[in-house]
C-alpha cells in the first residue's frame, strides 16, 4: 500500500511540473497575442498565491508530521487541490484603456508570468525539501524481477543521470551562482534553462528513489535527461510534455 501511495505521489509532482512549466510558457505566449495588455488575470493570479502557501506551509509543518508521502495523502484527503496547478484564463476583456487606467492592482498577462515564475520558484523549494535522493545502486530496484535489457536500461540512466548531474554542478560554480549551498537571491539569477533542468533532474532522482522501479519509469526518466543538453557553460532544455507512468 504504502508504495502504492508513494508512486501516486511521485506521479502528481511530475504532474505538477509539467503543467506549471507548460503554463508559464503559455502566460508568454499570450503576451505575444495582447501585446498592450488588454485583458486582467487577477482571479487566476490568486490562485496561483494561493497555490504558493500551501506548498510553503506543507514544507514548514513538515518536521511535524511524519514521512512525506503520508503527510501529502493526509493533506489531500483535507483538500483536493493540493499541488493541482491553476489554468490560466483572463478576468475580462477591456475594450477601452481608459477604463484600465481607473483600476487599481490589475495583474497583468507580464505580472502573471512573474506570479507563475514565482511559483516555480516555491514549487523548486518543496521538491527540495524532499529528503528522498536517487538509488543508484541495482537493490534499488529489488522486488522487481529485471532480465537484461532491463538492467542496461537502469545503468544507462544511472550514468547519463551522474553525468548530467555532475556537469550542472561545473555551470553552477563557474557561473558563481552557487558556493556551498542554494540560496534564494541566487537562484533567482539562474537562468530559465538551467533552472528548469535542476527541477527535471531533481524530478528524476525522485523516481529513481521509488523501491520499485518498473521499465516505463526507466523510459520516463531517459526521456527526461535526454532533453537535457549542456555544452559547456550553456544550458538548454527541450520542452515535451511527458506524463509519469503510475
């Protein structure tokens, strides 16, 4: 049961990701669309607050409240929302500036994608407060009966996983962003790309953490760092929608 539960778990984090990530390129889009920034997304900009202190408050109550995967079943239980992303959608349309200009506290299509980055931000920090960390040795998959391809499969993502670990690790310091633990301020200069990467990696080693690994969760977890390119101080990342398999 309580693997059952922990997959569940690991399925909506990834889950949470994807669609935070694919939202915030989404709030980017649509600037490009409502260049003069016609239309307000205040309801959706709170919910995206919101969304922000619960994930803050989880981590600040967690020292008290036991491991985490029963921690985030309980908290589901007591609400259903917990870690669903919010969509985006508009308030209104205005048809007239003046009237835009009468209102006080608009959220904007560029503050809502400041909102969202900010999201991520937190969401970042809830991931790392998870203690959990990859099992890169062959008893982390015990309990499952692996033949041989299967067993390549593992090292291959092992490897590829240490190595994409490690090379972030170089851009980090030779970008001088990080000296011996992450900082807020620091982080916050990271750019988009390498940001983006340490949460997918961060997101894989979570997998690779479950004490049954299946081959589709071997298959995620390739995908996942081969859209992970780093050519020596620049970071990219291909986007691809990739839901986890539970």
């Amino acid at each position: 049961m309580n693997r059952d539960l922990e997959i569940v778990y690991v399925g909506q984090i990834c889950l949470s990701w994807e669609i935070l990530y694919w939202q915030y390129g989404k709030a980017k889009d649509l600037l490009e669309h409502d260049p003069h920034e016609y239309h307000t997304y205040n309801q959706v900009a709170g919910e995206y607050q919101q969304f922000q202190v619960l994930l803050q408050r989880f981590v600040e109550d967690e020292p008290f409240q036991g491991p985490r995967v029963q921690n985030y079943v309980r908290k589901r239980c007591i609400l259903r929302s917990f870690l669903q992303v919010p969509s985006i959608r508009n308030d209104r349309f205005k048809g007239k500036k003046g009237g835009r200009e009468e209102e006080k506290d608009v959220i904007s299509i560029v503050k809502l994608g400041e909102v969202i980055k900010e999201t991520m931000q937190v969401f970042w920090e809830f991931l790392r407060a998870d203690k959990r960390e990859a099992n890169l040795a062959l008893k982390g998959v015990q309990g499952t009966q692996m033949d041989n391809a299967e067993i390549e499969l593992f090292m291959n993502v092992k490897l590829d996983f240490q190595k994409k670990e490690r090379k972030l690790k170089d851009v980090q310091r030779s970008g001088n962003c990080i000296v011996k633990k992450f900082q807020k301020q620091q982080e916050r200069r990271l750019s988009h790309s390498l940001f983006a990467s340490l949460v997918e990696l961060k997101l894989v080693s979570r997998v690779l953490s479950l004490p049954r690994l299946r081959r589709d969760h071997l298959v995620w977890c390739q995908r996942k760092l081969s859209n992970i390119n780093v050519a020596g101080r620049k970071v990219s990342m291909e986007q691809s929608f990739s839901l986890f398999p539970c």
